[in-house]
C-alpha cells in the first residue's frame, strides 16, 4: 500500500510523464489547472488541487450500517454513497461494521477496485469508519443496507429524487468527484511505483483487448434483467417513467449503436461488451451485423473491476439506465470529467434513434446514485 507522502514523490519526479496518450473528450468540470495521468497507459487529466479530506467527528451520534448484503457490485457502492448522504443529512458520523455481511461486501469491493489502498486511507477519503461488532453500538443509530439503498430515491426516476433541491444535489455531486478524482489520481499513481503489480492487475481487461494508449474504443454494457426473473411490467414501467425506449440499451440494436458513434467519428473503432454474461443475445446480433462484424467483440478475460476500469476509461460508454453497474461507471466518468455517457435512448416520431439526458446535471436529477 501506497503512502501519500510517496506518491506526491513519484509526481515530483516526473515517472508519470513520457507515455504516448489518447484522446479523451474531457468536461468542464471546474476552472482549476488539470495535470495528465496515466491509467493502464491512458491519458487522463484531472485537476491538481486537493479538496480538504473529510474529517469524521466521531462523536455520540453516529450512524450504523449492518445487516445483509443487497444486490452485487453496483447496489453496493449506491448503499455507501446513500449511507453517507443519509448521514450528512442527519448531522452523524458513519460507521460500517466489518464482520456485518454488507461490512464484509463493502471491504471486498473497495479492496476489490481500489487495492492500493490502506483501511486507513478508504476511511479518510470516504468519510467514514470501520467498526468491530465487539463495539459498544448503545449510541448508534441504525440503518439496514436495503434502507440505505432507497434513500434519496430508488430506482431511476423516482419522485423521491424530483424532489431534491439543486443544492442537495450539487453537495451528492461535489462529494462524489472529490472522491473520485482523489482515489483515481492515486490509482494512477500506484500503477507507476514499486508496487505497480498490484494496481495493474485492474488493467487485465484493457490488456486482454489488444488496445494501444491511443487506440480509440467503445464499450457497452449489456445486463439482462429478465433473464434473472425481473418482471417485465416493471421493467417497462420504469423505462416509461424515464422516457428511454423499453428494449434499445437492452438489444443494442447495430443501427442505434451506429447512429450513437457515426457523429463522433468512431463508428469505424473498435466496440467492445462486458457483459453480466445471462443473455449474449445482443452480443450476436452485433457480431453479424455489417457495421460491427470486425470491429466487436465481447471481452470475458478480465473481472468486474477490470471490466469497469475498462469502460471507465473508453472513449464512449453506452449502458443500461437500470443496471446499477452500469449508472456507476457513468457516475465514476462524470466525476473525472469524461463525457459521451450515453445511458438514455428514444426513437424520434422519424422513427431514428436519438439520445438525451447527457450531461452530469441530468444524470444526477434522474438517477438515485
């Protein structure tokens, strides 16, 4: 594990520098000077400053999160952000117990995509403790991690969320890109010291594409709902609420994904699929189509983390409105300022296919992240 004091040293020296780089389309996230990183040799710049690190008052009131683990890598981190906003919100502290079983999901997934972080370093980048269940909790609130997980709003489009003042969403905002742009900037770091084998094993599905530092690509994210028994009247329900077609980012029909690419210059790039791996239905239909029958491929040699770092730092990323996996690689762009997130799709009274709901400040309004 990385200590700070090294990395600002490994910045000093300059071993970050002469790499060939990408080009990435960046937001206007904020007025401050950027400097270029690089992660599995891409190019990202990101502001230089540091935002003051939170300091948890560990006072009497604090709230605790315990109990069942809810849904897989997605729902998990949207029940620590929600944890940590319900406790903002509440003017607590927030506590995780370790041996809960969402305490132990939440150390294997952080461990899982940040593992050149110490316990001690996700506690003050996050804002938050780890607990022992041998703890004294007399004076703890309580929340579940199915409770965390709906606040704010559940699923997208949700009233709770249209509710939200712009200033409630502007601080989830804030706090989301503080966060990531800090432990993304030490990612890049760690990939470029003496424990760079650690770091890089998050580079294993970006290695896997056969991808150069200034290849352009796509990725799509495919997750089948009803494969795994969702109902289909809820499906469409909240699809209808959103506005995005019913099946578009579920199919990935090749015209749409052309028509998405073709504006960009890249439809003649290279696409690539990860996939929860339930339905590979689409995956076929883009593999024969004559847009993308030499361009596509879908990439199973690397794991969740790699995989997201892999879309993470695509040039273009097209996911699914619903899927929790898919809303937090956009949520993760958006923080480091990549845009060309398109999670929400329509067919216009032409009968063309057309996107909406681009920019950060839609993203957040619309979905509960």
């Amino acid at each position: 594990v990385l200590s700070r004091m090294l990395l600002h040293t490994l910045v000093r020296r300059g071993r970050v520098l002469g790499h060939s780089s990408p080009t990435f389309f960046v937001s206007e996230i904020d007025q401050k000077e950027k400097s270029q990183y690089f992660i599995c040799n891409r190019s990202i710049s990101l502001p230089t400053y540091h935002d003051a690190e939170p300091e948890p008052s560990y006072k009497n009131d604090t709230l605790f999160l315990g109990g069942d683990k809810f849904g897989r890598m997605g729902n998990l981190w949207r029940v620590l952000f929600h944890g940590l906003d319900l406790a903002r919100d509440r003017n607590l502290s927030f506590a995780v117990i370790r041996t809960s079983p969402v305490g132990r999901q939440i150390m294997h997934d952080v461990q899982g995509l940040f593992p050149f972080l110490s316990k001690d370093q996700v506690e003050t980048i996050f804002g938050f403790r780890f607990i022992d269940s041998g703890e004294d909790q007399t004076l703890y609130q309580y929340v579940s991690a199915e409770a965390a997980f709906s606040y704010g709003g559940n699923d997208a489009g949700d009233a709770k969320r249209k509710k939200m003042t712009r200033a409630q969403l502007d601080a989830i905002q804030s706090q989301r890109r503080r966060l990531f742009i800090e432990v993304f900037r030490l990612m890049a770091l760690a990939m470029v010291s003496d424990d760079s084998k650690t770091a890089r094993q998050l580079c294993k599905s970006i290695e896997s594409t056969g991808m150069t530092s200034t290849d352009a690509y796509t990725v799509i994210h495919s997750r089948s709902f009803a494969t795994e028994g969702r109902p289909q009247s809820f499906l469409d329900m909240v699809n209808k609420r959103i506005g995005v077609h019913e099946s578009g980012l579920i199919d990935f029909p090749s015209d749409m994904i052309f028509k998405i690419l073709q504006p960009l210059g890249l439809e003649k790039e290279k696409v690539f699929m990860i996939s929860d791996g339930l339905n590979m239905s689409s995956a076929e239909q883009l593999s024969a189509s004559p847009q993308f029958a030499q361009t596509f491929r879908v990439v199973s040699d690397g794991d969740q983390f790699s995989d997201l770092i892999l879309a993470v730092m695509s040039d273009v990323f097209i996911g699914n409105p619903l899927s929790t996996f898919s809303t937090l690689i956009a949520q993760i762009r958006y923080a480091l300022g990549l845009s060309r997130n398109f999670l929400h799709v329509r067919l216009a009274g032409n009968g063309t296919w057309e996107t909406f709901c681009e920019d950060e400040n839609c993203f957040y309004k619309l979905h509960s992240v």
